[in-house]
C-alpha cells in the first residue's frame, strides 16, 4: 500500500486556513496515519477542523488542535510618532520610502533602524531600509528575494583577454548560465544546501525541495545579472595580498529564486494573521522569535540565505573552469536578510532589506548599473547606520517609467559608447533607471572605505520584466 502524500491545497480544499496549522496537519499525517487513504485522513482532518477542542487530548492530532484553538487577535496600535534615525543621502530618497521608513519605525518591536542613500519605495520596508527590532523577526522587512546576494570572484586571467576573447567569455557566460522566474539548470547539481534537515522538518520547505533542486545555480529575473568586467584593486592593504591593479572578475547579484519567494509569502501570511497591524503597515506583520512561527521562518529564512550562497557558487565554478581561470580572491554579502546582532548595549534582530551588512572590517560589494562601476566596501562599522550601507545605485524610476522613458536605440547606444555587451535585458534596467552611483557612495563615506571598484563589461541579465532588489 502506498504511502499517505497530502499538499497544502487538499487542506486549504477543506477549509483549513493559511496559516502552521497546515505543515504540523500534513507532518502529523504523514507520520502517523500514513497507511490511511487521501480520503480518510482528509475526513480526519476535517473533524479536527470542525471540532479541535475535542481532539485536544489525542496523542497526535492534538497537536493539529492546539494550532486550531487560537484567540482571535486584536489589532496592534503603533506608537504615535515614530523613533528618530538617520537617513543618508535624503536629497535623492523619495517621500514614498520615507513615509513607509516613518510608519516602520512607528512598530512597537521597533528599537532602531537607518536609511540608506539607495532607498526607494518597497513593499512594507523601503528597499535601502534598515530596522533593529526586539525578539521579532518581520518577513517582509527581509524581503520576497531571501538573501539576494553579490559574488565577486577575482581571476588570474590577464584583463585585455576580455577585450581579445569576448566571443568565448560571452559563449560561455550565455552557456553556463540560466534567468527568468521558474527557470530550471539543465542539469540538476549536487550540493550540502539540499541535504538541510530543515527540508524535512517543516512542511512547507518539504514540498520545496523538488523546485529548490531544480533551480539551484540559477539567476532570476529583474536586476539580477551575472557579468564579466574589470577590478581595480586601489587599496594596498587588501585582505588578500594583491598589488593594487586591474584584474579581471566575475560578478554576480541572485538570490534564493523560488524557495525564498514561497517562504517570503507564506510567512508574511502567517504574521499577518497573528499580528494584525493598522492598514498601512499590513505588510509589517511580525512574528514573535519565541514562537513555533518565528523560530520556523528563521530556519527557513537562514536556509534561504545558504541556497542564495550555493547558486552564486556554482555559477562561478562553471564559468571559472570554462575559461580555465584561477580565482585569486572573493567577495560576497547578503542583502534581504535578518541578523542577531547587538545595537547600544541591546540584543536586536536586523533587517536590511536591500542593505549591505558594513560592520567594522566586513567586505562587500555595492554595485552602480551595467555600465557604471560598482565598489568593493569595508565596512567603517558606523553605529548610526547599523552597521549598514547600500546595496547599489537604487532606482530613481519605477520599472513601468523607465520602459515608458527610453528606447532600446537609446540603450544600445550607451551601451556602445560605454564599450558594454549585452545580452538580454531591458528597457526597465536601462542605466538611466538608476541613481548616480557616485553620489550614493559619496552619502555613504561614513560607513564604508573603498578597496576597489568593478567595470561591467560582458553582461548577462534575464529578458525585461518584474523582479525584486
């Protein structure tokens, strides 16, 4: 007889509601009545559902009730003016992600937070914002894209083979890489990122397990992109011993594709059922991290972050063997991401929702656009802004504006003059879409020191379309 095999859908289908309830119920199920029909544990299930006080004792449907007998929650006032920050570069933040920085620091979990020069308006939190909160962690203050992440890879190859062999690199990078939401890599690849007990533990990532190893060494959509270009190395105290010069790097910017997208809107769900909050910070529901809800969304969110690493990883390995290179040095960070860290003598959890982690001596990489450089960043350890500095450039018009703004004969000609290949993308990530990157880095002098710069060169992107920072 073939074992029980439930899905979220044939829950919801009897009426369960969008909430833990539905991986404890699946996990129960499939553990300990595993030898019943689909139709028989749906008809169990369904009594639990009708009646769960009554099943509260059992040894294990109980634990299906205990998730079912909740009070119903009362909405949560915020505090009547918000909390004083910093905002960095505020000339050139929009007043939408400076009213939704307000209300955010308005969260009565709210202690702290920052504003970055890149911030625009986000969903909840601006992207560029950063919020230190007590014993809470916020789904949508990390971000759809879970630890979207930069990885820079410095190589041994002499930098005018880029220029001599453009046809190869841009073969190979076309070759080895694959963009677009729900894309597959044409091969499945081997990695400890899929072996995470956390993929057994919860309900949810179980059944993510098939798509995370579909997409694992993928890119997505948006602005994610994986280039060839150039380093300069400016800084002769480098970590990693290099004469200051120019070398030539990979860089990539992806993160946890589908896996973190499914986590994202199925926890911000569940706070949003748990935490209910004023309309205008619906999307700031948090949840508690004593909680069974919080500790499972920051496992989920922690194996998110590993996955967005192991994609970046092996999108490296493949180009670095295709060219024959040797990697000579790396640098890599989260964004979209939440950290335990101290803040003024307190415990916190920090999100820095299209934010770069720049505490004292940590390395970054804080991109501009496909055809303007990007900063190789340690971190000043600048207690005002969280330990935090950009992510990139920042947009300064919305996807629609900007395909509404320029033409493709506009784009191509700048990517000429400015000695770019291209290859895919679109009018929604034209350069002119994004702030003046060397304005940003002067907002931020601050936080982070320079170590050197990247200059795009042979750049692959997805088609144009929506994506998430």
């Amino acid at each position: 007889m073939s074992k029980l095999k439930l899905r979220g859908k044939d829950l919801r289908a009897i009426g369960y509601p969008e909430s833990p309830v539905i991986s404890v119920a699946i996990g129960v199920m499939e553990k300990h009545y595993k030898h019943h029909s689909q139709d028989a544990a749906l008809a169990l299930l369904s009594q639990v559902l009708q009646d769960p006080a009554a099943f509260a004792a059992d040894e294990h449907l109980g634990k299906i009730a205990e998730k079912l007998i909740v009070e119903e929650p009362t909405e949560i006032p915020l505090l009547e003016a918000a909390l004083p920050y910093r905002i960095f570069g505020e000339e050139f933040i929009d007043d939408s992600a400076l009213r939704q920085m307000n209300y955010a620091m308005r969260l009565p979990v709210t202690a702290a937070g920052a504003l970055m020069p890149d911030a625009h308006h986000g969903y909840g939190l601006p992207i560029g914002g950063v919020l230190g909160v007590r014993n809470a962690v916020i789904p949508y203050a990390v971000g759809v894209d879970i630890g979207c992440r930069m990885c820079l890879s410095i190589l041994d190859i002499p930098v005018a083979d880029l220029e001599k062999n453009a046809s190869q690199f841009k073969r190979e990078l076309i070759a080895q890489t694959a963009f677009g939401a729900g894309t597959p890599w044409k091969k499945r690849e081997d990695d400890p990122v899929l072996e995470n007990p956390a993929f057994e533990e919860i309900g949810l990532l179980k059944h993510l397990h098939d798509k995370a190893a579909a997409q694992l060494s993928t890119s997505g959509s948006g602005n994610h992109f994986v280039e060839w270009g150039e380093v300069t190395i400016t800084d002769p105290a480098n970590e990693w011993g290099l004469e200051p010069g120019t070398y030539l790097g990979l860089l990539s910017h992806s993160g946890s594709r589908g896996l973190g997208a499914q986590i994202a809107g199925h926890y911000t769900k569940v706070a949003r059922e748990v935490c209910q909050l004023p309309r205008e910070v619906q999307h700031l529901a948090w949840l508690d991290m004593d909680s069974d809800n919080g500790r499972e969304y920051w496992m989920a969110m922690n194996l998110a972050g590993d996955y967005a690493s192991a994609n970046h990883h092996h999108i490296h390995r493949r180009l670095i063997k295709a060219m024959g290179a040797t990697l000579l040095a790396r640098v890599e960070n989260h964004h979209n991401f939440a950290w335990k860290e101290n803040h003024g003598g307190e415990d916190l959890i920090v999100h820095r929702k299209g934010a770069t982690p720049a505490g004292k001596g940590a390395l970054g990489v804080i991109p501009g656009s496909m055809t303007e450089p990007g900063f190789i960043v340690r971190g000043r350890g600048f207690e005002a802004s969280l330990d935090s500095a950009s992510h990139g450039a920042g947009r300064q018009m919305s996807r629609s504006k900007a395909t509404q703004t320029f033409t493709m004969h506009e784009m191509g000609r700048l990517l000429r003059d400015k000695g770019v290949t291209l290859v895919g993308g679109g009018l929604d990530e034209a350069p002119g879409a994004y702030k003046d990157i060397r304005a940003v880095m002067a907002a931020q002098k601050p936080l982070v020191d320079v170590v050197g710069s990247f200059l795009p060169k042979i750049v692959r992107m997805a088609d144009g379309g929506p994506g998430e920072d």
